[in-house]
C-alpha cells in the first residue's frame, strides 16, 4: 500500500499539559502491522488508505487498534471494531478526560485519538502500545479527516437505505450477548436515523442491578446522565454516576413522551416499558472475567 502522497498536516499539534490521562488504546503487539508498519493486506478488497472514514476503518482500526479494542473487554469501553467505532469515537468525551473528545470533529490537535497515536499525551504510552506505530502519514489521514468534520461513511446506497428503513436502534453497547469485564464507562444507543434530541429527558435514565428469581427484584438504582453529541445525532450515550459492581443490570430510560425514541422527522419508536411506565433498553452483566 503507498501512503507516500499523505495530504499535508492542517494544524499544529501543541504538547497537551500534564493532566490528561489516558485512554487505553491499541494493543502493541504489532498484530496487523508490516515491517513498515503499515497494514497487512488480506484477500479481501481493502480501499486505499485515504481521508475517509471507510478507508481508515479498513485500513487502521480493524486491523490494528480492534485486536484489543473489541468486545466486552474492549479498554475504556472504546470499541474499534467497523460496527461501533463511529459512534464511540466522534463526539464522545474521552472517559478519563471528559474535557477532550475522542474525536473532535474539525479540530485534530485537541482530539484525543491524535494525542494518544502520536505519543503527546501527558500520562500514558504511546499507542499502539509498545509499537510498531502508525506513521507519520497514516496519522496525517486521520488528521485530515477529523479537519474535515470527521464524517461517517460515504458510501451512498448505505446512507440511502439507512433513510428508507424504518427508525429503529442498530446497536447497545453493551448489551446481553456478551459480559464486560469491567463496569462500563458509558452505555451507547446506536440508531439509524439522527435523534430529536428535544424528546429526550437529559436525567431521565438510570441503571439497576437485579436480583435473582422470576421476575427478578430491583437490588439497586444507579443514575445517570444523558448525552447526544451535536456532531453525531445518531449516538445516545448514557453515563453511570458510579462504578457498577459485578452483578446483572438493566438500562432504564424515561422520555418525554410516549414514544421511547422520535427522529428529526418525527417517526417514533417504541419499547418494553416497566411498571411505572418507563422504557427498559435491555440489559447487560458485569462479570470478571479470566
């Protein structure tokens, strides 16, 4: 792959005070790396490396940073992998330095992802950690699109058919198929349509631990917050006000109408409600894992 004609650096990257702290990122055991550092080509058709967000998920996060980045032990909660890395990325508030984005679209200097790959991050190894690191042009590609507004994937007939379909949620991370291995910083409600954010309750969701039998008890509630990043209307992410402990949760949201989710076009979706007529998400387990 020639990554040679790189665009240009936009902006110049400042040294970030002492302060930050990290978020894990990519594992370092070069898995998915050449000599040069660039990624192994598969059998598959993978596009050139280029400013897009498609070409940068094919080329650099699915075969570098998901090797440790995924699944319920996925560091800090960040999924790399092409199903959730958008939305746990761009807008998203780094959950050790809620003051920095992950991806701050139009400003790669004070997006967290640049810092952490090119190693200017005050607490923390460079990543991937322990190497081999991405290069000097394949992080300018990554630059180059989040300069650009850090916008999702171009491909026509996917955002055509994603505006045909009925409004729905694609994704909750996490979700009961699979345990995490730590308590979750943030839960994500992913969707296929941008959200009307005047419907949601911004203090309306909680997460309770549940207790054995049939239908199992409420042991605990813990609050939480709500947040829509302007930049990405199509990710909820909800925020719990503490550590969970082990245990079996579910995610329990109230709105402020009857519908549990509207679009910006007003099409609705609904869900399972509890007893006081609240929407339950779905649930998830928080489990140590080996």
């Amino acid at each position: 792959m020639d990554t040679n004609h790189a665009p240009a650096k936009l902006l110049t990257r400042a040294l970030i005070g002492a302060g930050l702290l990290v978020i894990a990122a990519c594992a370092g055991n070069g898995e998915g790396l050449d000599d040069n550092g660039n990624p192994i080509a598969s059998s598959g058709a993978i596009p050139p490396l280029s400013a897009d967000f498609d070409s940068i998920q094919a080329n650099i996060f699915t075969p570098i940073c998901s090797v440790c980045h995924v699944g319920g032990g996925a560091p800090e909660g960040l999924r790399l992998d092409a199903a959730d890395s958008y939305n746990l990325l761009v807008g998203v508030p780094s959950t050790e330095v809620p003051s920095l984005l992950r991806v701050a679209p139009g400003d790669p200097a004070s997006s967290y992802i640049i810092q952490k790959l090119e190693g200017i991050a005050a607490v923390g190894g460079r990543m991937p950690l322990g190497g081999p690191y991405l290069s000097t042009d394949q992080i300018a590609f990554i630059e180059q699109w989040i300069a650009n507004g850090a916008p999702p994937s171009a491909t026509a007939a996917a955002a055509n058919a994603a505006q045909a379909a009925p409004f729905a949620i694609t994704s909750v991370v996490p979700d009961s198929t699979e345990p995490v291995s730590a308590s979750p910083p943030q839960i994500m409600i992913a969707f296929n349509k941008d959200l009307d954010v005047s419907e949601i309750n911004l203090q309306s969701a909680r997460v309770e631990k549940l207790g054995p039998g049939a239908p199992p008890s409420v042991d605990e509630m813990i609050p939480a917050h709500i947040s829509v990043s302007s930049d990405n209307l199509k990710a909820l992410m909800i925020w719990p006000s503490r550590v969970l402990a082990v245990g079996h949760y579910q995610l329990v949201v109230r709105t402020n109408s009857l519908s549990l989710f509207t679009d910006t076009a007003g099409e609705s979706i609904g869900g399972a409600e509890n007893d006081a007529g609240e929407f339950v998400i779905g649930t998830f387990d928080v489990e140590i894992l080996p």
